[in-house]
C-alpha cells in the first residue's frame, strides 16, 4: 500500500521500480545483446556491465527468465512485462477466458488486485475494464500488456479501459459495477498463504466486499480455507490440465443456484450440485475399472455427485477412488483397467510385477502413506506398459491395486 503523505523508502523504491520499467522499454538493444551473450549467468551479467548500467542488466535478466518462465503459459510472453512472483500469481490464460464468460456483455467490471492483466485482458472481451492496483509498477505493466495482447489480436472486442493506483481497501463502495477480485496471496511471505486471513486484503474485507457488492468473482487458491467463509455463494473450483488451479467465489449477480462447482478445463466439463444431495454407494469389490478423479471434482466435494451422474462406486467412504465396470464418457475422471488388487505387502507386489514387468511405474495415493522414490527403486522392470499402483483403502482395508492407464476424454 502506498502511503498517503511523505516520501517513504517503499515510495522511493516503487518510483525506482517504474524509472527502470521506463528504462527497460526504451533500450531494446539490451534485451538483443541479452539474448546474444553465451556462458553462464555470472559472465553475462559481465558482458552486458561492459556497456550497460548494472541496476540495468540485472532488471533485464529477472525479466527475461519471467519471460521464459511464462512461454506456453500466457500468450506472446516473449514481449510482456512481468515479475516471477507476479507471473506465478497470474490467472492462467484458459482460466481467466472461462471466468470471463460468465459476465454479461457489456457492463463494466472492475478488476481489483490487477497485477499484471491477465483476468483484465480477458473481461476486457465482455465490456469495459478497470483495472486497479496498489503498486504503481504493477499498473503499469498490466497497461503495457494489455497493449501487447491487443496489438496481437488476443483481446477482441474495442471497450475501453483504464489502469489506476489505488488502495483497493479504501474504495467507496460502488454498486455500479461488476468486480472481479484476486487478493495477494503472497505479501511479506515466500509462498502462498493457505489462510484467507493472511490475505491482502483479507478475509474480513473479502467477505465485506462479497456481501455489499452488486456481483462479480473472488480468485482464492484451491488449498486456501475457503468453506462456509461466503454463505450464498456459489464455490467453483477449476482445473486445468488436471491441476486445479483456483477457487472461484461467485457473488452476487453471478452466483449461481449451487454452492459448489467444479469444472475441467480444457474438455470444458462443468458439474454445480450441493455435495450433500449426491450419494455414491461403496462397492463391495473392485469392478473392471478403477478412476482417478480430477483434482477439482475431489476439492469441491462433489465426488459421489460425479460418481452418481455415472453409475460409479466408491471403494471406501474414507478415499477418493470410484470403480465401475464401463468406461464413462467425461474428463471427471481419468481410467485405469485394473490388473490385479494385492494385499499391501512389497514381497507380494515384487512377486506379481516380476511376471508382469512394467518399463515405469506411477504411484498413486492419498490416505495412505508411501514413500513413492523408494518404492520406485525397489521395482522390477521389464518391457511391459507403464502400470500404475494405486496404494488405497478398500471396504477399510489397505490394498495395492495394479492397473493401466486408458483414454481420457480430455486427451483427446
């Protein structure tokens, strides 16, 4: 937050931080002679020192490597402005297109916590954006990406927009507009808090927000402590690439009639229920097929709602597997034919995989305790398929389940 009176060292510092962005854009032949020099990092910072100021090259080194960090991630990543940390806190690009769509056309959203533009590139495809930040040089690199996704044909549309430096916290309520929010997960700490408390803003200023606002989305992370925080709203938890990426809090105008979602991205495939409308009988043995279930469908709690839509049964109350004797069309799950369920003993399984080799093994578990990189060198190899050991609990017991891997909807 920036102070309101005085030059502070945090002012001084954030001043410095746009007079070397500045800097960075008006020099392209230092990110040419950058990515020209060859050895390792310490006789590149030489080279480049030999004509370019040292405050300078070290800015353009951190820059670069975000850059590299953020290929296949976000979209002409070669030419944005970015920062590790405010690269890993970004919305990633799939996600924010998902949430976007959700907003009507046309009315205008304020993208509050901006950071460096993603989600305001996204909206900015529905109707007019705002996007605010409490750090000046954030601003202003989410103001030059937002050029650059423009200029390149990744934001369509003309509404306008505008990035401001403000205080999110001491904003007058404004009941005109849509928000879109993404609190700091990460200030004054190296990794991401789990605790909305430790949000900036916080949770008290979140749930303020959430309840007095006309509607719009609040990003949390997936792990965070999100349950019975937002009564009345409705939770989305989204995943991509089988990683679950965030929880969504829809507010307002934009809850939706459930108080949990979970959607796949990019299959698309999205389930809203109360988890406890749902019931998935426990099976009383294993059945052709075991399934791993999406990282989404598990944190929203809305397994027995999946296993229900398909036919599908629990192997124990206590864990996540479903069982079944078909293959469901949908992306909730991934397949795996099982091979052989063993009692959870090393000599056993060692035993059944030396006349049933695998050329690699994955190991799975969730409840039950196994240190994978041991086990993995203990197992005999041969020239089979890769096979999969689930380490689960069935009807209460443990068991090493054998399978191998079969078509995902999303894989195709």
């Amino acid at each position: 937050m920036l102070p309101r009176h005085g030059r502070t060292k945090e002012h001084l510092s954030a001043t410095d931080d746009i007079r070397i962005l500045r800097q960075l854009q008006q020099t392209p032949p230092l990110f040419s002679d950058l990515r020209s020099s060859a050895g390792s990092e310490l006789s590149v910072q030489q080279q480049l020192r030999a004509v370019w100021d040292a405050e300078l090259v070290r800015a353009a080194i951190a820059l670069e490597d975000a850059r590299a960090r953020a290929v296949g991630r976000l979209p002409e990543a070669e030419r944005l402005w970015l920062t590790k940390v405010s690269l890993e806190q970004s919305t990633a690009w799939r996600v924010a297109q998902h949430k976007a769509a959700r907003f009507p056309s046309g009315d205008t959203v304020a993208d509050l916590c901006s950071g460096i533009g993603v989600d305001s590139a996204a909206l900015l495809a529905r109707g007019p954006v705002e996007s605010i930040d409490a750090d000046p040089a954030m601003a202003l690199r989410c103001e030059w990406n937002l050029q650059v996704w423009k200029e390149h044909g990744h934001v369509q549309g003309d509404y306008p927009w505008q990035a401001r430096t403000a205080d999110v916290r001491q904003l007058p309520p404004d009941s005109s507009r849509l928000l879109h929010i993404d609190p700091d997960r990460r200030v004054g700490r190296d990794r991401a808090a789990k605790r909305l408390e430790q949000y900036c803003p916080d949770l008290e200023w979140m749930q303020a927000v959430v309840g007095n606002s006309r509607g719009g989305a609040l990003k949390l992370g997936p792990a965070s402590n999100f349950m019975q925080k937002f009564p009345g709203c409705e939770i989305e938890l989204i995943s991509l690439a089988g990683e679950c990426r965030e929880a969504t809090v829809w507010f307002g105008e934009l809850a939706g009639p459930h108080s949990f979602r979970a959607t796949i991205l990019p299959a698309g495939e999205s389930i809203g229920q109360d988890p406890l409308a749902a019931w998935c009988p426990v099976a009383t043995d294993l059945q052709e097929y075991i399934f791993d279930p999406d990282p989404a469908v598990v944190r929203s709690g809305l397994l027995d709602a999946v296993g229900e839509m398909h036919n599908l049964l629990r192997l124990d109350k206590a864990d996540e597997y479903l069982t079944g004797d078909r293959l469901p069309e949908t992306a909730f799950v991934t397949a795996y034919r099982i091979h052989a369920c063993l009692p959870n003993n090393l000599k056993e399984l060692k035993k059944y995989l030396r006349e049933n080799p695998g050329r690699d093994y994955e190991i799975k578990c969730r409840h039950v305790k196994v240190d994978a990189g041991a086990l993995q060198k203990r197992l005999p190899r041969g020239d089979g398929p890769i096979r999969t050991l689930f380490h689960l609990r069935l009807n209460g017991r443990v068991r090493i389940v054998v399978a191998e891997r079969t078509r995902k909807l999303s894989d195709t």
